[in-house]
C-alpha cells in the first residue's frame, strides 16, 4: 500500500497467471446467441464469467495474486477490502490455497455477500462504509496480524488474471475484430487490452461504463484519472475510480470507451436473462447495452464481449423488471 | 385425432429422430455444479434445453414430427394447439422447413407467448380457454383449411424427438445410474426412458411432478390414466395429464413417478437461478427438488437430470421470489 507503483504486467505475466490457475479457476464457455446477432447485425461470442467460481471473473485476478505468494507470504495471512465479488473471490482463493484470509467489510454490506465471504471460510472486519473508514481498518489489520494486501484491481497479478478471460476467448474464437468489456476499477479492461493487443494487433478494445459512472471516460478524454463523481449507477460493480496501473493501460491500449444509460443497460440485462436463459448482472449489460444502442458501430463485424458476473440479489428482481407482487 | 391409436416409437424411431434434427435443434451443453453435487451427494448432470431453440426440449418433438411430414404433406399447413412452449415449437419448426402453421391459443394465453408465435411467423386462431373450445377450434381449422395436426406430446414422433436428449445425455456423460424428468403429459419421459432403457438397462428411470398436480403419480399406481385434480401448481408446464402413448411408455419403463411440494420447487428453482447462473422456469425445477428433498436416493450416483426450459415471464418473478419493490 506504499512505496514505488510497480509496473503493469505485460503478457508473459498473463501467460503465466493462465499456468497459475489451471485446475483452479473454470475455463468459461463461449455462448453465441442468433437473437443478438439479429439485433446487432454482428457476430458476437459472449465469453460466460458469471460461471465462473464465485460467480465472476474476479476470482481470476485473486486467485492469480494469491497463487504468486510464496506458501510462507502466504501462510501469514491474506487482507483485503470489499463489498463485492472481490471479497468472495479473495475467500475463497484464499481457502484453497489454505493460507487464513481477512475481508474487510463496510458495516451496511448486503447480508447476501457477507454470508457468502464467510461461507469461504474468511474472517470478516466491519467499518464505517467510508473510504477513510476503510484504509485505517486495513492498514490496522496488516499492523495488527501481518499479512499480505490484495487490492482489488490496482494491481499487475491481479489484472494479469483478469487478462486469462481474454486470453482463453481468443483461444477459443478466430477472427476477433472488436474485444469490448465493462469499466469500474479497470483492472479486468486492462488485463483484456494487453491479452488482445499482443495476439491480436489490429483488434479494438474498448470499455464500456454507465454514463452515471463515467469517470474512465471523462479520465480517457482527459489524459488523468477522473474520480467517479456520483454512484447513482444500479451497476454496483462500476462505482470505483481507476486506478494508477489501470489507468495507465487503459491511456495507451484500449481505444475507446463508451457510455450507456440506465436505462439501456436494465433493458439489455433483461434481455439476455429471457433470450440467452442465463443470469448476469446489471454492471455486466453494459457492453452489450453499448451494442444495442448503437455506441459502437459492430456491423458485420466478429465481438467478442465480457460477461463478467451473475451475482445478483433475486429479492431485488422485483424492482428491475417487475409489476408490484400480485 | 381419430381411428386407430398408433404405437409408441422404439429406439430406432429416436436415432433417426436425431438424424432428422441435427442442424436444426441445438445440441445443448451438459453443466455441472458443485454446490449441488454438495447438497444431494451425487454427481449431478445438468442436460440444459433451456438453451435449446425457443428456449424449450419442446422444440425437438415438434420438429422431428414436421421434418417427418412429405414435403407435399408439411405444404398443406401445420396445425396445433398450445399455450405454452409447443406453440412456438410448432411455428419455428415449421417455418424452418417453409411451411404454413396454424396455432389455436386461447384468449387468455400470456401475451408473451402470443408474440412469441407470432414473432415465428405462426398464424394464430384464439380460441374460448376450455378444452372442448379448443378442441373445436382445431377440428374447424382442419376442415376449412386441411394439413396436419401435431398434439403436444401423445403422438410416436413427438415423443421420439423429444428422447433425443436424453440419447446426447447418454452420448456425453458415462456411467449414469439415474435419469430424472419432468412429467407433465409424458412427451420428455417417455422418450427419455425409452432411449435409457435401451443404452444402460440398469440406468434408473425417475419421473418427478409437483404434488399438486400429481395425476402422473395416481397413474402409476393405479394402472389407469387419472385425470389431473387440480391446476394450483405454479409449474404451468405440468398441468396437463398423461396421454394413452405416453402412460403405455411410463407404465412399462418408468421405474417411480414422485411428487414434490410447490414450495420445494421454488426453492430449488431459485437455488439454481442463484448457483448455477441460468435461468429455469418452474416445471423445470421439479426434478432437483425432488433430490434436494431426500424423495430419491442417488448417494453416491451419478444422476442425470433433464432441464427442460427457461421460458418465464420476468414479470413475474418478484412474486415468486421477491420482497415488494421497495
């Protein structure tokens, strides 16, 4: 948490994060849908994450952190913060490694996710759901027990894994013109810039984010990082600024983000759970929200998109598509 | 829709079935999940039509049976009736093989599926939503206008199309001591237990159906065909009862029929909605209920399990699983 920002990892470093996490991490299908490729006019290759363990691509990046410690760094003990899928991820990445892992946890976190943190066998610290809160309580468990930080994207391991879905799409699919991904933190968007960028030249990237969170493209546009400045967005996984590494990547190899509505983004998500029959989460509609919109012009060209998760509350399903209960 | 009554199909019926379907039906993917594995015990299968076209296995039967049709036959026109998922089956099969289809819905049905067959090219007659209207209906579509008649399940090649999944079932998992589906008018396991029986005689056979619609369940026993009670279940694919063909089948080579509580089904509907990341509607849940709840006993068995569709009107799923929309 201190000292010289290291370096973002190249693609050797995304090689080797694939090594790390064979037998570990799933290697996700590629689905196709002849619905969307109607609407779209495009070829797309929706690259499934939200099957991934813990629900999201998030456990990639942790899993390759934690897999990179020496077992007696790791022994002393893993930290992290979260009040998403990161904290999952780092729990149970953790667990199978068994080094001890520590979450903590803003006191107002869904019931949902603690249970799920705790499920993986991690021990949980509440604090205020504050920034400030949230550092001391970190920096007063790494003092207290030792132990090793794991951020949840600004860091070269951790998008280094988050680069092993792209990698594995391509693999997978020939011809790729167009590789697009969500932007929250930017370590999945930068760890998928360097994958497709080195094996893959002339194929674009690009983020996409929900106008109510469009900090990355505000810092693109601007050449620094832009803090979100509101987080009204219902895409929860999208309310973080970028990060130094991240940022870092996304100025020099990604070549354009985009933005899309509320509305779009809710729409879109509703669409793929009744034509694609498979749950993904409102921060994951956006790629494809951009499509649809038309934000990005796709027309007979081969998409590769990120679904990165299907962790959702269904209690609150209700309130995204729904008529009052009857 | 009279004279003679024709036979169950046998084996052979189903290879050439999925001859007739190959390029036409998707071949669907087998999933697993550990959580579930965990919770029954066993190594479970997961034989997943809800990714099948029109979202449903409804689509093999309806298309084995039309693709069966001599071209001058299919020409006259198609002519079903439906207010589910073999409505759609019926028009998008149809219109694959470029013939007219006709199908009698009633005035009541979902506006969803309406637009569903509709949206597959369909014409559609309404009808009053009782059985002899329907009934009526079919027949004065047949004299005015000609063409063939496809029933949703008692008829040799829907049936037979219908055990092409369990035939891929078999083709991709080995080793399996149990197969369980759904019954509802008996289409999808009797083909299933057909094509089992045949492969892996020592296979089991277990029909699953909600108690509150559990005429599969008194059939069984009782050795005669018994009218469905009631229709209270939420599993609207399961309301139907059992057809002469089809009780022929299940009599002879279904080994159980057990029977599940509407609550068990939502629970296990949800479950997988949260784990497993695909959406399954609730008839379709009926089979991992009747698991989780202890009515089978698969320790240590590798257990099959047919997902048959993922067609739900989102709508509705706040009353299903949710609080009020806040």
């Amino acid at each position: 948490m201190s000292g010289e920002l290291p370096c973002p990892p190249d693609f050797a470093d995304i090689r080797q994060a694939a090594l790390r996490l064979h037998g570990l991490a799933h290697r996700t299908p590629v689905l196709t849908s002849t619905c969307f490729n109607d609407r779209t006019g495009a070829q797309l290759f929706f690259k499934c994450e939200n099957f991934q363990k813990v629900g999201a691509f998030k456990f990639r990046g942790a899993c390759n952190a934690i897999a990179a410690l020496r077992p007696e760094q790791g022994r002393r003990g893993i930290i992290t913060h979260s009040s998403g899928n990161h904290g999952q991820a780092v729990a149970l990445a953790a667990r199978l490694k068994g080094y001890p892992a520590t979450v903590v946890m803003p006191d107002n976190a869904a019931r949902i996710k603690v249970e799920a943190v705790r499920g993986y066998g991690a021990e949980i610290v509440f604090c205020e759901a504050t920034t400030p809160a949230r550092a001391a309580t970190v920096q007063r468990c790494l003092s207290e027990r030792g132990g090793t930080f794991i951020p949840p994207y600004d860091h070269p391991d951790v998008i280094a894994g988050q680069g092993t879905a792209a990698l594995e799409l391509l693999e997978d699919v020939a011809g790729l013109d167009l590789v697009i991904a969500p932007v929250g933190g930017g370590g999945l968007i930068s760890g998928t810039a360097i994958a497709v960028k080195h094996l893959r030249p002339n194929c674009r990237v690009i983020a996409a984010e929900p106008a109510n969170a469009d900090d990355a493209a505000r810092s693109f546009r601007s050449g620094r990082i832009e803090p979100v400045a509101t987080t009204t967005t219902i895409a929860d996984g999208l309310r973080t600024s970028l990060g130094e590494l991240t940022f870092d990547v996304i100025r020099t190899q990604v070549d354009d983000v985009v933005t899309v509505s509320e509305h779009a983004m809710v729409d879109a998500m509703r669409q793929v759970w009744e034509r694609m029959k498979i749950i993904i989460e409102p921060s994951c509609a956006v790629p494809l929200a951009a499509l649809l919109e038309g934000a990005v012009d796709v027309a007979g060209q081969r998409v590769g998109i990120i679904i990165t998760g299907g962790n959702v509350d269904l209690d609150q399903v209700g309130q995204w598509f729904g008529r009052a209960p009857g």
